[in-house]
C-alpha cells in the first residue's frame, strides 16, 4: 500500500486527466473554449503544484504551494459548477459529476494539510 502523499498524488492525477476528456465536449463554442481554456488552466496546474508542494525546500514553501493547490482547486470548482449550471455539456455527464465532488474533497484535503503545516509551525516557533 502506498503513502498518503503519494495516494493523494494519484488521485490529482486522475482529476487532470478527467478535465483533459471534456475538452472535445466543451470547444465547440466560443464560450465553451473559453470556459475550457480557464478550467484546463486551473484544473491541471494542481497536480504540479501538489509535486512541487512535496518537494519544498521548508515547512513555509510547502505551506505556500498548498495555498496555490487550494486556490486553484476552487478556482477548477467555480468552472465546473459555471459548466454544469449553464449546460454547457448537452447531459448530465458523469465526468462533471466526478470531477465537482472531487474538487471539493482534494480541496478540504488540502485546506486541512494548510492549517496542520501552520499549526506545527507555530508550535515550533515557539519551543525554546
């Protein structure tokens, strides 16, 4: 069995993947390739980011890459909740689906992650 970290890298993975396949769906409009366009940005920089977070050379770096997973998580669940409001997608597609609950469990995850880091710092910081 594998580490969490290494468990939770995965599951970034599979997010990313699954915004690259709605992307024949998605650029057949104008606004759809717009929506897409800032989804794709959004949606596959967490997993990168999520990488360098692992490889922070501090507690304060890897503190710093997690908020950007964390923004970018929201910022990919915005887009995925404006595609399935505005039906850009003609059904209601499992992808969508999979993808909304999973943007908002990696970013509790990742939210919780934040506030441990600081915490730990914190006590750290004030050990003499």
């Amino acid at each position: 069995m594998g580490s969490f970290p290494d468990s939770l890298s995965d599951r970034f993975m599979v997010f990313v993947v699954n915004i690259i396949k709605l992307e024949k769906q998605l650029c057949k409009t104008y606004s759809g390739r717009h929506i897409y366009g800032q989804l794709f940005r959004a949606g596959t920089s967490v997993g990168a980011n999520y990488e360098e977070a692992r490889a922070g050379e501090s507690r304060a770096d890897f503190i710093h890459k997690m908020q950007i997973v964390l923004k970018e998580l929201r910022e990919a669940s915005f887009w995925i909740k404006l595609i399935i409001a505005g039906k850009l997608i003609a059904t209601e597609d499992e992808v969508l689906k999979f993808l909304f609950n999973e943007s908002k469990e990696l970013a509790s995850i990742t939210a919780k992650s934040v506030v441990t880091a600081k915490s730990k710092t914190v006590k750290n910081s004030s050990q003499p």
